[in-house]
C-alpha cells in the first residue's frame, strides 16, 4: 500500500499571504484541498497524512472534513524544518505502508501521470523523483563573484513528488537525524546512503507556489486544462 505524506508547515513567508499559503484559494478552490484530492483519486493510494503547524490543525481539520473524500485524512503538527516535518508524519505510517511518496502540500497542479511515474518508479528501483530539464543557465556565486556554470544540458529541476520504499526513506531519515543533516528534499538523504534515486520526467505546469505571481500562472494553468478538457 502507498501512502503519502504532505508537508505543508511552511509559514508562506514569500508569499506574502498573511497566513499559511496552502490554505489560500486558487480558481475556488484551497491549495491544500487541490493536493490532497490528487491523490485522494489515484488508485492503490491507502492513506493521506498532512503535517501542518499547530495553530492550522483545528482550521486543515474541519476544511479536510468538509470535503468529500477527504475525511480519513490524517492530520499530525509539523515541525521547523520541512524535513522535520515529514519525519513527524513519518511516525503514523500504516503498518501495511510499503511505499510513501512526499508530496509538498504548495504543489496543486500536479497530474495523475506524474504521480503513477514516480509511485511505479519508487517500487521499481526503491527511490524515484519528478523533475524537468532545467531551462535556466545556472551558475554558481559567491560573495557576487561567479565562481562556476555548471553544464545546463545535465541540469534538472527537482520537485514532488518523491516516492521511496518505506524502508530505504526510513533509513536515510534515521542517517540524517544522527549526523544532523539538513536537506532540501527528500532525495538527498536517501542519495547519503548511496542508494541510486531515478529521477522521471513530470511537466513544467507542476509549479510550486512560492511568490504571489505563482497565482495567476497557477491559475492560466488551470484554465488551460479546462479548456482542452470541454
Ligand atoms: N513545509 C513544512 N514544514 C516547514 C517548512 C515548510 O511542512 N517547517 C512545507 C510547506 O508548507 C510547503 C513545502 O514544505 O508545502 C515547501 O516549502 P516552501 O515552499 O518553502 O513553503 P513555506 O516554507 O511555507 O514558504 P516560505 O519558505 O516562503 O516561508
Ligand atoms: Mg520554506
């Protein structure tokens, strides 16, 4: 069974948004409720755990009630640190959970296609992650100095989500907490135990919300879909 975690215990600081940004409507519809109900659709997806910060439990716990599908949710306190967070959620996984995917709850506009490629990766070769070909030159500065351009053509952007056999994430959770080694996704800790992680191609529209213009784009992204859909 495949379960999947949502952090989203962020406090949305650049989106200006005077509260957690996952709570904020995009098209009629709230941020966390568009991630959740991703997944909640997708076959062979047994359970939902969303890590949210204290003062949002009561508020994600009544919006999840009210919506249909999304009752059995589980709702557990998030920590700092993304990473913590997800460690806390970590902690009421099924017994029956062999495979979890983390999927950040700011990502709405994720497809089905995305999430089956990473699920079936993650039981094909035990780590598997949805990124793109990066369309920017990257470089490397310090102190305002470029100091590197590393090579574009082998550069990919990573996003969620990220899908892992349960023991190799718990492993390399367990690495991280005992050399206090902070990540900025889930991937890394596992790549420190020398476990090959296949990234697959996911789609450019899979945008995390960060800054306040993400919204109208998030929003052009929908229209879109509903359009080649009538
Ligand atoms: N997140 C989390 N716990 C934290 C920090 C972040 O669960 N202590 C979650 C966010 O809620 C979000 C995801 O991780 O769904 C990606 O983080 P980010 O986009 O950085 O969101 P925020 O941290 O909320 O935004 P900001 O960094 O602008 O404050
Ligand atoms: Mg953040």
């Amino acid at each position: 069974m495949t379960s999947v975690i949502f952090p989203a215990a962020g406090v949305g600081k650049r989106m200006h948004a005077g509260q957690n940004k996952v709570f904020m409507e995009v098209a009629g519809l709230p941020v966390l409720v568009r991630s959740l109900m991703a997944f909640a659709t997708c076959p062979g997806i047994g359970q939902l755990i969303v890590a949210i910060g204290s003062a949002d439990i009561d508020r994600a716990r009544s919006l999840l009630n009210s919506i249909t599908g999304l009752g059995k949710c589980i709702v557990v306190e998030g920590g700092s640190e993304r990473q913590y967070s997800i460690r806390n959620a970590m902690k009421v996984l099924s017994d029956d959970a062999d495979i979890v995917l983390v999927h950040d709850a700011a990502r709405p506009l994720v497809s089905r296609k995305t999430i089956e490629a990473v699920k079936s990766g993650a039981i094909k070769y035990g780590a598997c992650i949805a990124a793109v070909p990066e369309k920017n030159t990257i470089k490397v500065v310090d102190d305002g100095l470029v100091v590197a351009t590393p090579d574009r053509s082998r550069l990919w952007a990573v996003q969620t989500p990220q899908g892992f056999r349960r023991d190799i994430l718990e492993e390399a959770y367990k690495k991280a907490e005992e050399d206090g080694f902070l990540g900025t996704d889930d991937a890394s800790l596992v790549e420190r135990l020398g476990i090959g992680v296949h990234a697959i191609m996911s789609d450019y529209s899979n945008i995390k919300l960060t800054t306040p213009e993400d919204i109208p784009i998030a929003e052009s992204i929908l229209a879109r879909r509903q359009e080649e859909k009538s």
